[in-house]
C-alpha cells in the first residue's frame, strides 16, 4: 500500500477514536456554565464608550471583610483605545494610554515607555492581571481571550449569577454577571490562587484576589485628554515604536 493511502487509512482509524475520548472528556466536565461565560465575553466585548471604576480586595478566606487595596479606573472607548489608571492603596501605581497608535505606559516615576499599539487589553506583561489590571479588562477582548482565560480541562460551572472555573496560570475563577434585557454583563471577578507549594500566592499575602464592579457607565462623552498619549514636558522618554516586538 502507498504512504499516502496508508496515512489516509490510519486518520480514518484514529479519528473517531480521538473523538470519542474527547466527547467522554466533556460528558465528564460540568460545562453548565459555558455559554453564559461566552455571553458575558461576547455582550463585554460589544461595549462602547464605557467607563468603569474597579476596587480590588485581598482575603484569605470567603466572605472575610478588609479595606480596599487597590483601584482601577478604566476609560474605553473602542479595542486599541483606551485609558487604564491603576493606584495602589500603599502608594504607586500604573497608567496605560492608547490612542489606536502609540501605547504609553507610565509606572507613575521618572520615565514613560512608548511603543506600538496593542488593541488587545489581555497582551503582554503591561496587562498582567495580578497587579497592573484586572480580569474585568480581558472580558473586553471577548472569546478570543477563550484560550487564555479558560484552562482547557476545567469545569465552567453555573451557580445563580456566578460562573466558576479554572484559568491557567491562576487559579479558580469565579465571575459575577447581571443581566440587562439579553445582555450580561460582569459585576465582579474573583481568583483563588492555585495551589503552588510556596508560602506565598501570585497576589501577594492574599490567597484570594476579588475585584468589583462600583461603576459601569455606557455612553460616555470623553474629554480629547483622555486617550492622549503625548509624555509630561520635562519626563524621560524610552521610545520603542517602529521596533519588530515590543516588550516589557
């Protein structure tokens, strides 16, 4: 027999075998939850001209009441341009400028970074949900975050307006929705960090980071001051526009 008809055969063979395995996978899997998950990907990723204020909570355990330990205010207008200001409740923080050409990233300090545009607000180091963003800002790249937000085994599981399930790199997730009409749209995401064998979790001292929603306001009039990504007079510059990948 030929290799091509050989290798023809054996796909012929395999195939509905792996099938198989991957439909008893998913028989296994409680995937209540998904397409509530990728409704609130997909109803996110529509918005507009929204401007959102996050507060962010470390815990140890459920339920446990502590002051805020961070803010996020976020500015968007459309993918690619967009304002994200971060502050920390210690002091310092970050800012993230986009104008749809030019990214600036300024760490609040002597130096501001330049580079290319990225539309995506889940891309790169600058976005790092454990401290300079949060989850709530990758629900804005819709499903094409799936991949990165959704560990490929886990369970998605629907409990009333919750959806749980484990990301890669992070740990258990659980994202809060409420509906409006057919929309559903996010009102708090928290992480349980995954278990390490280190004294300590990816956000710090707190086993659970936990960032709600406070202001979700649609159809809002930005100031042209909002997305301008022309440096302070007077700061430092590293411009990296023009170079083949950026990179923090």
């Amino acid at each position: 027999m030929p290799r091509s008809a050989a290798l023809a055969t054996f796909f012929v063979l395999v195939s509905p075998v792996i099938a198989s395995a991957q439909d008893a996978d998913n028989k296994t899997r409680d995937l209540s939850g998904e397409p509530t998950l990728r409704q609130i990907l997909k109803d996110t990723a529509a918005v507009r001209n929204v401007y959102v204020s996050i507060a962010r909570y470390g815990m140890q355990t459920d339920g446990e009441r502590v002051p805020e330990s961070s803010a996020l205010t976020l500015w968007f207008k459309e993918p690619g341009v967009y304002r994200l200001y971060w502050t920390e409740a210690m002091g310092g923080g970050n800012l993230l400028v986009n104008d749809g050409k030019t990214l600036l990233r300024d760490g609040l300090g002597s130096t501001v970074f330049l580079s290319n545009s990225e539309p995506s607000l889940s891309a790169g180091s600058a976005t790092d949900v454990r401290q300079s963003t949060s989850l709530v800002c990758w629900l804005f790249d819709g499903e094409a975050v799936w991949e990165k937000l959704v560990q490929m085994d886990s369970d998605i599981k629907l409990a009333g307006e919750t959806v749980e399930f484990k990301a890669p790199n992070l740990g258990t997730v659980r994202i809060g929705f409420r509906s409006e009409g057919p929309r559903k749209l996010p009102t708090f995401v928290e992480i349980r960090a995954a278990a390490t064998g280190q004294a300590r979790s990816p956000f710090g001292a707190a086993a659970i980071q936990r960032d709600e929603v406070s202001v979700w306001r649609e159809k809002s009039k930005f100031a042209p001051w909002v997305f301008d990504t022309t440096p302070a007079p007077g700061i430092s510059v590293t411009d990296r526009r023009g170079a083949p990948k950026d990179g923090w």
